[in-house]
C-alpha cells in the first residue's frame, strides 16, 4: 500500500505487498541519468522486478507482437499485418545484471519478507538524499526479533558509482548473522537472457559480461564490501556469485556495499574496459563510504534544488517532489550518447527509445532547470544528423528526417508493423522548436552557431522539399501525416504540424539573415525564399468561429465512436476498439498542444474554444494528455479539473491509471506535473527579451514557490494569497497584464484581477 506519511514527509510503502513488488519496482528505482536500478530487493531480485539499465546499452531482442485483428480501422490505419508476420526482432535496452545482492542469515533462517512475519515495514524514496530506504523488523517466528534498514543511492558525484549501506540490529537476541553480498547474474531481458557473464576475478571482485549478438557492447561490474568481519570467502550459486561474509557478531552490524560499472561506450579502446574499471574500483577503496556519501549528496542537492517546487499542502508536496525526483534521475548531465527516453531507465517497455516527448515534455524542465544539462538532449539529436540525412535521401528529400522512434545510432527503430509512427513527421520541428527554445532561455550564442543553426538548415530543407504546392488555394499542404493524435494516422495538413512547421521556417529564414551563416553554410537566397514562403503559406486553418480543425475534414467526422470488434486495440493505447478514422474522438491533445506547451499566439476566443471543444472529443488514451490539460483548465481558471489532471500527471503510475506501471514510469506525464505549475499556475512564457509571467492563486496549495534559471540567472518566484514575488539578483525585464516591470533583486506584484477558488 502507498499512501502519504507526515512522519517521513514522503509517499511511503507502509506493508509489504507480494501482489506489488513489480509496480512498486519501477516507482522505486535509483538512478542518475547513466544507470537506473529498478526497486528490486536486496535479499532476492525476481524476474519481470529486477532490473539494471544503463542508458545506451542496447542489443537485439526477440519481440513478437500478439496481433488481433477485428475491425476496418486496426486493419487498413494502424496495424500492417503482413509485416506483423514477418517482425521478429527488435532492438531493445538491456538489463545487464542485479548488481543488489545481499542477503542476510539470521540463525537458522534466512531473511525473506515472505518468510518469518513482518512486524513493521516502511520503503520511500528519500527526496532530500535521492536515496531509496527500507526500514524493517522481522520476526522468524521463534520469537527472534530483528531490525533491518537500507539505504541505496546512484552517485550524483560519479555516474559509475552504486552504493548501498545495510544495519541489522539484533533486538531481543544474540544469533549469529551471516552476510551474502555479490551480483546476480541469472537475469533476463523479455524473458530473454542477452547478458552473459565472460569474466570474473574474485580477488578483485569484477565481473564481465557481454551484451547480445548484435552490437556486442560489453559491461564491467567491480564490487567491494566494507564490512568489520573475521572472515570471507566468494562463492557461486543460481547464477549468484557472492562474498560470503562472517562479521563481527555485534549487536549492530553495519555492511556498505560498493558497485562501480562501466560499459564499452565509456572508454575509448574496448580492451580497455575491465582495466578503467578496476582501476577505478581501486581509487573509490581509497575513499571512505561517508565521504562517498556527503560528495553524492551535496551535488544531488544542488539539482534538486533547481527542480524542487514547495506546495504548502502536504501530500500533494509529496507527490510533486516524487514526481521531480524521477524527473531529475531520467538525464545523465554528461552523455550526449542517448537522449531521455519514454520509460527512462524504470523498465523495458518502449526499449529505452527516445520519441517526441523528450523534446516537448521533458525538455523544458531541464531547460529551466540545469540548462547545460538539457543541451545534451540537442546534441543528442545532432550527432544523429548524418543518419537523418540519409532517412531523407531514403525518401528522395532534402534535409534531415529524425527518426520518430530512435535509439543509439539514431536510425527509425519503430515498429515495422505499426503503420503510423512513420509519418509524424512532427518530431522534426519538435526538435527545431527544441532548439529555437534553447536559445530563446540561454542566449548560448556558441551552440547555436556550431550545431543550432545548421539543424534549423537541415530540418528546414526537409520541410520545404515535403510539401506539396497546392495551387486552387494558393497554400502549401503537408499531405499523409499523422499528428501527435495516433488515432488519426494518414491524414492532411495536420493542425499541430502545419502551424509549428510556420513557426519554425520563419525562425529559421531570420537566424539566416546573418551573412556569416549564409556564407559558413553556403545557403543561397532561392532556398531562403522557399522557407520564407512555406512558412506563410503553409495551409493553417482558423473556422471564422475561432475553431482550429486538427486537419483536413475533420469537423465532417462523427463526433461519436462507433465501436466495433474486441481485439487488440487497448495494447495499442485505444480505449475502445472502435472506428477512430471515421470519429472526431482523439487519442491525446493536438490543437491544445498550441495553446499550452507551444504558446502560439493564437488569440483568446479561439483558445477558449478549442478548448472547450476538443477536451470533450480526447479520450486521454496517451499519458501526454494530463499535463496539457492541466495547463489549459488553469489558463481558462477550471480549478477542479486543473487538480485532476496535474494529480494524475504526478501521480499516474502511484494510481496505476493506465494498469502498466510495472511495465515502466510514465516519465513524460510526471515531468509534466512541474511544468503545469510553472507554465500553468505561474504562467511563465520566457522570451527572448523579457520574462512573461501570469500566475493563478489555487487555494488548495496555499503558498507555492519553485526556483529555475532564465538566461543565466536564477530566479525564485513565490505565489500567495494577494501576491506573487520575483527574486532575482540579477535585472529581469518582466511582463505581466501587458505591463513591463524592471526587476532589480525582488518584485512584489499584487494578483490583481485573479479570481480565486477551492477544490
């Protein structure tokens, strides 16, 4: 059972549940950005629980799909079957090895939590430490009473670093305790085992594997024990190789367990792996597990800061500082091998690929948050170039085409069967807006002028090679898309991507303006006319009403769901297996999508609107859909639905909403539960030139303040009752009600106008 403790000011695991240990894996994972280790216990690590994944270790899988076919709208839009019978294979991340292991005898028993009786138990993530802790009392039923506490942290100091600090404490008796602590080896991906063991050296505790048939990545694991003992000897059993470990029989034994990993893409020669490893096993010896510790700490402290938000209600503060958590272990701040990923390092669900999410909902909370770090995503996306210059060519375009779907090599890792992911071609000014937003918050000239522009070029000559002239109405079309609405795949002139392809041509023709660019790229000035006049005539419909169709036809739809056969549809986020292509019923935001995350300026009647319109129509089958709708019911001061949307964005997998949490985190949504108070309750819109803001008192909440960074400076902002207060060191121009403010140290600003409310 999850539920919220004041005691522990954190959302806690308060009994143990055999029926849970594979969801509350995933919301219990560790990590910082290079590993994730899902919430698998130390004492035994069961498969489809355990799960360590290092960002970028991928290989070849077997991955059949279970394809049933019923209906019209399955059959001709969204399923190819005859490549369902032929997909086989898939690439995938890799669970390489549980590197937890430590079990404890006691007597003549040995500690399991389905053995003996639980007496007391208490699991939560330590947000203030990023450490995950578990406080147990066992009793073996002789009457044998035993306190048992974890602590286990990824180093924020070094990315290649996993420790966890174990204390048994004998409370009513003197029985020898006996320690097993090692690495597990016997794991499996998919039900597949792709990690096998190549290596090991018992003296110095190291372990090798290699990884799949494929791409033949090799991982080194070292681990070390600190513990005061009389003796020890490694041994081997079900795949488990161990340091069995006799302490010194004190009534309180401590044991800290050290792990260090490595993997190919970390060195620059392969062979020389094992030697990076070991060596570096060797200085973290030379170095105290307390000092290990504060270092960890002090540096996870100052991210956590950043993306801390505190709420004065106490369970929804819980919530959010979960939600932040996974949030801020999802980016490895030094890597620029992957990107973040659907499912981050919490499962194997998705395989670890990076999709649109990563730019449009993930993205901006690093962006305000530890914007260095954030730029590893872009450059992420540009060492892919290459390969998306040959996706193109593939087509007979110009310019780069990103893989919708991608992984490490960044080529379309996709689904073969799946027949509408190859055209969201949206990913591509999803990425551009990325980039364009990059510099809008940084002013990080030197990016831009080394790799921002020239994927601003590429995906610009992408575009204008795309569409298609269409000469009855003077307009450029965007024909066989699918938007961020799967539901609707094989469609024209897709709303979300029309208007974001304008957005992103017209930024791209001014950034050209400068000759030096125009000479560095040897861009000529037919390519820029071309830009210039697809950006304003790409076909970008607003009714008279103020209504924005999501694209061609779509308001001639019926506005219902007919629904028919009972097949696979829900495995493929449907919640009806129904005729979607002939419904106006939408799998997640589009058009909203503008109004909240994009902020066109589209004017306020036509979002209100839109709004009212399409929320109706969203069957919010995808996770995306909760923060965009949070943000759109506090714009139009819905308080009741904003709470309900921004609840089951931080909280979508602590429900199980969508009854897959086992399977991974919704990392998207979660992330989205920041953003949805910083662009929704305070309003912020940074700018190039000032900082927009236009917040919304929500009673609920009380007092709300949440720090980030805009243009180099950190910025605090608090939101009462009457006011909402700006500090800043450094001089802001802000806007607020149409109004520029000088900002100089702290700007006091009364809610004036601002209608209050409860939930």
């Amino acid at each position: 059972m999850l539920t919220y403790s004041a005691d522990y000011k954190s959302l806690i695991e308060a009994s143990y549940e055999m029926k849970e240990e594979a969801r509350n894996a995933a919301l219990f994972t560790t990590g910082n950005g290079y590993f994730g280790i899902r919430g698998s216990f130390e004492e035994f690590g069961s498969l489809n629980v355990q799960g360590a994944y290092i960002r970028g270790l991928i290989d070849e899988i077997i991955e059949i799909p279970q394809i049933y076919i019923d209906n019209v709208y399955m059959r001709k839009y969204y399923i190819n079957e005859l490549e369902a019978k032929q997909f086989e294979t898939q690439d995938s991340c890799i669970n390489f090895a549980d590197i937890l292991m430590l079990r404890f005898h006691i007597g003549n028993h040995t500690f399991y939590p389905w053995e003996g009786q639980i007496e007391s138990w208490v699991r939560y993530i330590d947000t203030q430490d990023g450490s995950l802790v578990r406080e147990v009392i066992w009793n073996d039923l002789e009457g044998h009473l035993t306190k048992l506490s974890f602590r286990r942290f990824a180093s924020f100091k070094d990315n290649h670093h996993y420790f966890i600090h174990a204390t048994i404490e004998k409370m009513n008796h003197d029985l020898d305790v006996v320690i097993d602590s090692g690495i597990d080896t016997y794991i499996k991906t998919n039900g597949q085992k792709k990690s096998k063991l190549k290596f090991y050296d018992y003296d110095s505790g190291q372990f090798g594997f290699g990884i799949g048939e494929k791409y033949h990545f090799e991982t080194a694991v070292s681990i070390h024990n600190y513990v005061e003992k009389e003796s020890s000897e490694w041994l081997f059993d079900s795949g488990c190789h161990f340091e069995r470990i006799h302490p010194k029989q004190t009534k309180t034994i401590h044991i800290r367990k050290a792990i260090v990993v490595h993997m190919t893409q970390d060195v620059v020669i392969k062979k020389e792996l094992m030697a990076v490893n070991k060596e570096a096993m060797s200085a973290l010896k030379s170095v105290p597990y307390n000092k290990h510790y504060h270092d960890h700490h002090f540096a996870y402290q100052a991210a956590y800061d950043l993306i801390n938000i505190d709420l004065s209600h106490e369970a929804d503060n819980a919530l959010l500082k979960y939600a932040n958590y996974q949030t801020l272990i999802s980016l490895d701040r030094y890597d620029q091998v992957h990107s973040v990923s659907a499912k981050n390092l919490t499962g194997e669900k998705y395989n670890q690929f990076v999709w649109w999410d990563a730019e449009i909902f993930q993205f901006p909370v690093y962006l305000m948050t530890q914007p260095e770090a954030a730029k590893s995503i872009l450059m992420y996306r540009y060492n892919r170039l290459e390969e998306s210059l040959r996706n193109a060519k593939k087509e007979g375009l110009d310019g780069a085409k990103y893989a919708f779907c991608s992984s490490v090599l960044g080529d379309e890792k996709v689904w073969a069967y799946a027949r509408h992911p190859f055209m969201q071609i949206h990913i591509n000014s999803d990425i551009a807006y990325a980039v364009l937003s990059y510099y809008r918050v940084t002013k990080d000239m030197e990016f831009m002028l080394n790799f921002g522009v020239e994927m601003l070029l590429e995906i610009g000559k992408y575009f204008v090679s795309r569409v298609t002239y269409n000469s009855a109405i003077d307009c450029y079309d965007l024909n066989n898309v699918t938007g961020t609405d799967e539901h609707h795949p094989y469609i024209n002139n897709n709303a979300y991507t029309n208007f974001m392809v304008s957005y992103v041509l017209s930024e791209t023709v001014e950034w050209f303006k400068n000759k030096a660019l125009k000479d560095k790229y040897g861009v000529q000035k037919p390519l820029l006319d071309k830009m210039k006049q697809v950006s304003q005539k790409i076909k970008k419909s607003i009714t008279k009403d103020g209504y924005i169709p999501q694209f061609d036809g779509y308001f001639n739809l019926k506005e219902s769901l007919e629904v028919t056969g009972n097949g696979s549809a829900k495995s493929f986020q449907m919640k009806q297996s129904g005729l979607y292509h002939e419904s106006q019923i939408i799998k997640q935001p589009d058009v909203i999508m503008l109004f909240t995350y994009i902020d066109m300026p589209l004017g306020p009647v036509s979002y209100e609107r839109n709004w009212q319109y399409y929320e109706k129509m969203c069957e919010a089958s995808s996770s995306l859909t909760y923060p965009v709708h949070a943000i759109a019911s506090i714009d139009h001061k819905s308080y009741d639905k904003f709470y309900d949307y921004w609840f089951k964005s931080v909280a979508i997998d602590i429900i199980d909403h969508h009854k897959e949490a086992h399977l991974g985190l919704h990392a998207a949504c979660m992330a989205g539960g920041w953003y949805a108070i910083y662009r929704g309750l305070f309003g912020f819109k940074p700018n190039l030139n000032y900082l927009e803001l236009n917040p919304t008192y929500f009673e609920r909440w009380g007092n709300v303040s949440m720090s980030f960074i805009y243009q180099g400076k950190h910025v605090k902002a608090t939101l009462s009752k009457d006011t909402v207060t700006i500090e800043c060191k450094d001089p802001i121009k802000l806007v607020y009600q149409q109004q520029t403010i000088d900002h100089n140290k702290k700007t006091i600003l009364p809610l004036s106008g601002m209608r209050k409310d409860h939930i």
